[in-house]
C-alpha cells in the first residue's frame, strides 16, 4: 500500500447503500398506514387500484434513481410472481367461488387488472425482509420463519381490504371475514421465498421470470392444500 493511499479520501457511498434501508421501510409503513386508512373509508376498488400501482411506481422509481440492483431485481420477481398467481386467483373465484370481487371492475382473467400489482407489493415488501435475514439465517430458517410472519401479516392485510371493499370472501369459516384456508395458504406461499430470491435476486437475468413462475406455481398449490384441510 502506498504511504499516500491512507490520505485519500473513501469512496463516498452509494445511493443504494445510504437509502435502501430507510426507502423501504417507509415506503412498508407508508403501505400499510395507506390500506388502514382505505379501510376505513371503505371506497373499493378504486383505492386498492391506486394503492397497488402507486407503491408499485415508487419502489421502481427508487430503484432507479437509486440504481438499486438487490430492489429492481426484487421487484421483478415480485412483478413476475404477481402475474403468476392468476392461476390461484382464478381457483379461488371460478372453483371455490369462496373469493368474490366488486362488480364493475376492469379485470384480467378472474382477477382485477391491479391484482398483480398489489401482490407485487406485498412480495417486495416481505421478500425485502427475507433479504435483510438470509445472510444472518440462511435459507432453511429464514423460511420457516417467513411462514408464521406471513401467516399473520397478509391475513391482516386482507381484513383492512374487506373492510375497504376491495374483495370479500363468502361460504368458507373465517376469522373476522378472512377465511382460515387463506391463514394457512398465506403462510405456506412464503415458505420457499428466500431459495428463490437467492436465484432472482442474487443472479438476475432469467432466473426473474422463472422464479416468479414457480412462486406462481406455489401459491396455487398453496391455495388448493389450504382450501382441501380448511375450506
């Protein structure tokens, strides 16, 4: 090492490295701060539109102004696993006939056209926690801890929909309006999340769209155990 090296200056930090931390904690808090208030105004559709493609929008925003590769990535997956779980929507809508959205809506198959924007933002936010834990965890127990997070954080989410008017759920035992098929569904859906952010996030490319495929794959298999123990 040169006798001048210890006199320069570091190497100013990233933006990715100052802001990501605080960005996507607030942009969650701002999150669920927003569906508590959409939920008690009840307005429908309209608000889980806006709620889905605005946060969805900022985390894209950041990630570029940011050029944030760990939440780009992320929110491809995210992005990717939102189309892929059509599938699981149109399950629980045509087959069960247990999940029931408002009338007129802009749909896409089964499910409003915002349906995977919003589940895009829910996977960005707990795939971000899952990605703050895997290098202290690893794979195994960050996932089985994802299980009783989600288990209890996207149930709570759906109730605030409810009772926001975004989609209600009819002729399944429930909790408050949230049947417990979807208690259990929610929490196994998250379960392989960190192994397949180790392949979206970690190398990018084509392992976006194939991992958010086999999320999409899990989250109907999710649903059908789920509806065949609970519903």
């Amino acid at each position: 090492m040169s006798p001048t090296s210890t006199l320069l200056p570091a190497p100013a930090p990233s933006r990715a490295a100052q802001y990501r931390l605080p960005v996507m904690l607030g942009l969650m808090a701002l999150g669920i701060l927003a569906l508590i208030h959409d939920s008690l105004t009840g307005l429908g559709w309209t608000t889980a539109a806006r709620w889905g493609y605005s946060l969805t929008a900022a985390y894209a925003l950041y990630a570029l102004w940011a050029r944030d590769v760990v939440v780009a990535r992320l929110l491809g997956f995210a992005l990717a696993a939102g189309l892929a779980e059509l599938p699981a929507d149109a399950y629980l809508v045509h087959t069960t006939g247990t999940l029931v959205y408002p009338q007129p809506e802009p749909m896409l198959w089964a499910s409003p056209v915002y349906m995977p924007f919003s589940w895009a933002v829910v996977l960005t936010q707990i795939g971000f926690v899952a990605w703050l834990l895997l290098p202290r965890l690893g794979p195994w127990r960050t996932g089985l801890l994802l299980v009783p997070v989600s288990g209890v954080l996207i149930p709570l989410y759906e109730k605030w929909a409810i009772n926001a008017g975004w989609w209600q759920y009819r002729g399944a035992p429930s909790w408050h309006g949230v049947p417990y098929y979807i208690f259990l569904a929610e929490a196994l859906l998250m379960l392989p999340v960190p192994w397949l952010l180790l392949r979206a996030v970690g190398k990018g490319g084509r392992w976006l769209p194939l991992a958010g495929l086999a999320e999409g794959v899990v989250m109907l298999l999710a649903c059908l155990l789920a509806f065949w123990l609970l519903g």
